[in-house]
C-alpha cells in the first residue's frame, strides 16, 4: 500500500529482529525453491533407466549437466541484474521460468524433454534462490550474517529433503513423471504468488549499508569485469571461497545423480534409496541452523577446510562398506560436512565483498559454485562409463579433500573483516603477493 501524502518513509533498519517479517517470508520462499529441485533428487536418474531405457551413465547425468550449465549462468546475470535492477524483479522473473517445468516432466515422450526441463529448472534456482540469499544479506547487516545464510540454506535444503522423499514415495503409486510434476507445480504456483504480493524490494538496505562505508571514493565505480576477477582469482579469500563452492556442488551432483543409481546397482529398493536421498539433505539443512550461527563465533575458514574434509571421509564411506545401516550414516556425516560448509561460504562473500557489488560478487561465487554441478556430471558420468562407479565416486572423494586442503592453506579469516580497507588495500590479499 503507498504511503498517504505527507507520511515520512519508514526508516531503513538492518538486522534480523528488525526486518524479521520479509526475513521469514523469503525464508518461504526458498523453501519453494528449494522444493522444485527436491523432487527431483531420487527420481529423475532412476527414471532415465526404467522409463526411458537409458544405460550410459554419461547421457543419464545429462540433465544435470543441463542444469548446472544454465544455473551457473543465471547465477552470474541475477547478481547483476539484482544490483542494476533490483532484486525482486529477478526474484518474479525466475519464478516465471519454472512454469514450463512440471508440464514438460508429466508430459516427457523422450529424456530430451526432461533435459530441457531442467534448463528451464537451472534458470529458476539461479534466479530465485541468488535473489533470496542477497536479499537477506541486505536486510540483516554484518552482525548475524552467518546465522541468515545458515536459516538461508536450511529452509531450502529441508524443502529438498521433504520433496525429494516425497518425491520418491508417491512415484511408486502415481508415476515417476507425474509425482514430481505435481509437487513442481504446487511449488512454482505459491511462490511466484508469494514473490509478486508479498515479497518487498530490499536494495533500499544494501545502499543504506553502502552508505555506512565512507572514504572509499573509487568503490562505486568497480566495473563488472572487476567483480569477476576480483571475485574468482584476485582476491586470495574469494578464490578459496569459488573452488571450496565448486567442488562442494561436484559431489553434491555426484549425490543427487549417480549416487541413486549406485544404490540400484546394490539392491536397494525405491523407498530405501528415498530414505538415503532425504537423509543427506535433512541433515544438512538442520544442522545449518547451528553451523551459519557459529561461523559468527569462531570464524569462517576453520568450518570451510574442515567441512571440505568431512565431506570427503563421508563419500568414501560409501565405497568402504556395502551396508544400508552404515550408508545412512554416511549420508548423515555429508550433511554435516556440506552444512559446515554452504552457509559459510556466503557469509564469507558477504564479509569480503562491499555492499555496492556483493549482489555481483555473489552471482560471480554462485556462477563457479553451480558450474560444479555440470563439472561433476560430466566428470562422474565418463569415469562409470569407463571405468565402473566406485571409481566416479572416488575421484569425487579425492577432489574434495584436495578442495579442503587449498582453503585451509590459500585462505585467511574474513569473520572480522572490514570492508573499507579491504577495498583501500585489495592487493593485501591477492594470489599475486
């Protein structure tokens, strides 16, 4: 509702306690976003084998290679449009695009249909949940940012556990095409509802925060090549930052792609595989509850290299021991491993990165991050047609323990960073020194 003539602007606050109402509703929001990828968790790469009669891994693992191509993408150009634009316009915009996505899953003659559903699926995650993730940073402020990614990301990654053992639950009795068309439906109705009506513009925040930061005349002026190469190589933190994310959504691919199709090679039934699907992201979710917050107190790099390293440990324990009880476990320990990790790494971004390009930085961090996705599948996708899927699965374990390794010797401690000199002094921190 527009305010009457005369009625000053409400003042611009930041924080949780303050902007708590859009807070929870964007949390909603994600969780929406988060859904329309859930479904997908469990069911598309069984589906490629028995509905569509699919045999290579590699042309299986090809809707996620799809998915993560055209999400890394949109990742880069919501940072962007977010800071020209405004973010809820991005946020619609994506909303928009998950649409055609539950029409073309129910109504698939072919495995093409479902690869381009998720073009459509990889727009709508990198608009709508990069949109999200900067809306609550703007609205919070520095002080809790690690406890907003880590509410962030919980939201969302519980919504894809509950869809994805939904998901799995109710194909055996309405269809594998049709139970994720339904639930995606649902998803995309309410949230675009949410976004158009309820959802407020929150760039407003950013430029506030901005306009704390004084004595940096040059920040303003940062050119979106410069955010890219800042954010990718320059800045020693940042790149810990993109490789930790890229080779977290490698084995995070590796999970929702081949893992599925590993325990069908085992023996395992629909709902079991169900259950090992939803465990790993449950965990993750609810433990970011706690891991975001405590990013805040003992900093940002510790919990990056060690999730990196637990993650690691965790997908070995799939190929150590043929055991349903032991790889419930291990889907328990990556979700604690991949829970130390996810909201860290944005709130990270969020410590380095000034207000006036953080929405870009994002989007360039969320760009290398997503780009994982297609990195893994084509990865995992050759090395099982080649050569079997414990060794897919195994490099995936090694190359996240090397990830580990570089953050914790590359990066340093951005929990106390202040952002004014970071942009004085930006070579203080480059590869180059």
């Amino acid at each position: 509702m527009p305010l009457a003539k005369g009625t000053p602007a409400p003042e611009i606050q930041l924080g949780l306690r303050e902007n708590l109402g859009q807070f929870a509703l964007l949390l909603l929001v994600n969780a929406f976003v988060g859904g329309m990828v859930g479904v997908e968790r469990v069911v598309l790469p069984i589906m490629a084998e028995r509905q569509f009669g699919i045999a290579s891994r590699a042309a299986i693992l090809s809707f996620l290679v799809s998915f993560g191509l055209v999400k890394a993408a949109a990742n880069l150009f919501a940072g962007r449009a977010s800071d020209q634009l405004g973010r809820k316009h991005v946020l619609v915009a994506g909303w928009l695009f998950a649409l055609p996505v539950p029409f073309l899953i129910a109504f698939a003659p072919s495995w093409g249909w479902i690869v381009l559903a998720n073009v459509f699926l990889g727009v709508n995650q990198g608009f709508c949940w990069s949109t999200t993730v900067i809306m609550k940073i703007d609205l919070v402020g520095r002080a809790r940012r690690g406890l907003a990614m880590g509410l962030n990301e919980a939201s969302g990654y519980l919504a894809v556990a509950l869809a994805a053992f939904a998901a799995g639950t109710w194909a055996s009795t309405v269809g594998m095409q049709l139970a994720p068309a339904l639930l995606e439906g649902t998803f995309a109705v309410l949230g675009l509802s949410c976004s158009i009506f309820l959802v407020r513009e929150s760039r407003s925040h950013a430029r506030f925060e901005a306009a704390q930061h004084t004595g940096i005349p040059a920040v303003h002026t940062l050119s979106f090549f410069e955010v890219f190469v800042r954010t990718s190589w320059k800045d020693r933190n940042l790149f810990s930052v993109c490789q930790a994310g890229l080779v977290n959504n490698l084995n995070d691919g590796m999970a929702w792609g081949l893992l599925p199709l590993y325990f069908v090679a085992h023996g395992l039934s629909l709902s079991r595989i169900s259950t090992l699907g939803s465990v790993y992201p449950a965990v993750w979710a609810l433990a970011q509850l706690y891991t975001g917050a405590l990013s805040d107190r003992i900093g940002r790099k510790i919990l990056i290299s060690v999730g990196m390293v637990v993650q690691a440990a965790a997908i070995g324990l799939f190929l150590v021991v043929d055991s349903f009880a032991v790889w419930v476990l291990a889907a328990v320990v990556l979700g604690l491993g991949t829970a130390m990790v996810y909201p860290t790494l944005l709130a990270a971004i969020g410590d380095v990165a000034h207000p006036s390009w953080r929405a870009s930085s994002l989007g360039v961090y969320r760009l290398w991050r997503d780009s994982g996705y297609a990195v893994g599948a084509i990865l995992a996708g050759v090395i099982a047609d080649w050569y079997g899927m414990t060794w897919a699965v195994a490099c995936v374990a090694i190359l996240t323990l090397l990830s580990g390794v570089v953050a914790m010797t590359v990066m340093r401690e951005t929990r106390h960073v202040h952002v004014a000199t970071e942009i004085l002094t930006p070579d203080a921190r480059s590869l180059d020194t």
